[in-house]
C-alpha cells in the first residue's frame, strides 16, 4: 500500500468487506483478491484481521472502522519498524492462550489479553483468535483503555508485564477506585 494513501486504500478494503458481510457472504477466502491480500500483507494485516472486526461491527454495531484504523495503524507501525516488514511465521493457537479466568494481581483476563495484544503485534494470531473481541471489547470497556493504546502499552513493555500492570494501575477506573 502507499504510504500516504494506505488508510484510503485500507478503507476501500474495509468498506467492501463489510458489504460482502452484510450480503451474506461468510467465507474469509472470498473477502479479498491475491492483490487485496498482498496490499493488506504489506501493513502486516491478515484478510482474517479485517473479516473479524467487519463481522463484529455487522453483528453488533462495535467496534467501528475508527477503531479498527486505529488497531491496525499500531500493527503497521509494529511491522514496520520493529519486524522490517518480515512477516511472524508461528502462529498461536487459542489453547496457548491464558484461560479467562486467569489473572495479574486479581485482573481476570488480563494474562489473556497482554498474550493477544503480543501475538497480534507480531502478527501471530491464528484464525481462531481476534484480537479486539467481544471479551477484550468489554474488558478494555471496564478499564477505560482503548484496543489502540493497550497494543501501544504492550509493545512498550516489551514483555514485562508489570509496565502493563503498573500502567492500569493509574488509567483505569476501577484499579483506582479499589485503591
């Protein structure tokens, strides 16, 4: 994609995908040509990465396109400049991933969530797993923090979880009002 052009050509993506959405069509495979997908490969996002967040808009109204630029904008970036365009061959699985019930210092949830924000920062997340869903939409919701910025937080952690941690300590709502 050009990179002064790419959110419009990103958009265009978006925007026929979500018309092939609501016209019924239900197969990923059909969503984009080997062009679309190579565009869609040069920012270092999966057909897969759009289908999940155009079914989740048509089914629920959330989360939007804004949300969805913004989530693959922090993608780009990661691809860019911290893989060189070198695309992540692992992918996780969803086994792999914390259980819900997991937590961080009585945070259920967030274990899984640092995981998929990692996975899908380096491109790693199969099919069977988005990140930004549902669980996670309602999990940032509670917290006051956007899919963006947690993707953001997560790449500046580098790993550490206690920055992630330390980092909701003083954002989100409820860790303050339980201090």
């Amino acid at each position: 994609m050009n990179a002064y052009t790419w959110t419009n050509e990103l958009r265009s993506l978006y925007d026929n995908a979500t018309e092939l959405y609501r016209s019924g069509n239900r197969e990923v495979s059909a969503f984009f040509s080997e062009e679309e997908a190579s565009k869609l490969a040069e920012i270092g996002l999966k057909p897969i990465h759009v289908f999940d967040y155009v079914e989740d808009y048509v089914k629920s109204g959330d989360p939007g396109w804004d949300t969805f630029l913004l989530v693959a904008a922090v993608r780009r970036d990661y691809f860019l400049h911290e893989q060189k365009r070198i695309p992540t061959m692992a992918e996780m699985s969803a086994d792999q991933l914390p259980a819900k019930t997991d937590a961080i210092d009585g945070i259920e949830w967030l274990p899984r969530i640092i995981q998929k924000a990692q996975c899908f920062l380096g491109g790693g997340l199969c099919h069977d797993i988005m990140y930004g869903c549902g669980g996670d939409r309602r999990f940032l919701q509670s917290h006051a923090i956007h899919s963006a910025d947690l993707l953001r937080v997560v790449w500046a952690a580098k790993g550490d979880e206690a920055k992630v941690l330390d980092y909701l300590r003083v954002t989100s709502p409820l860790l303050k009002a339980g201090s």
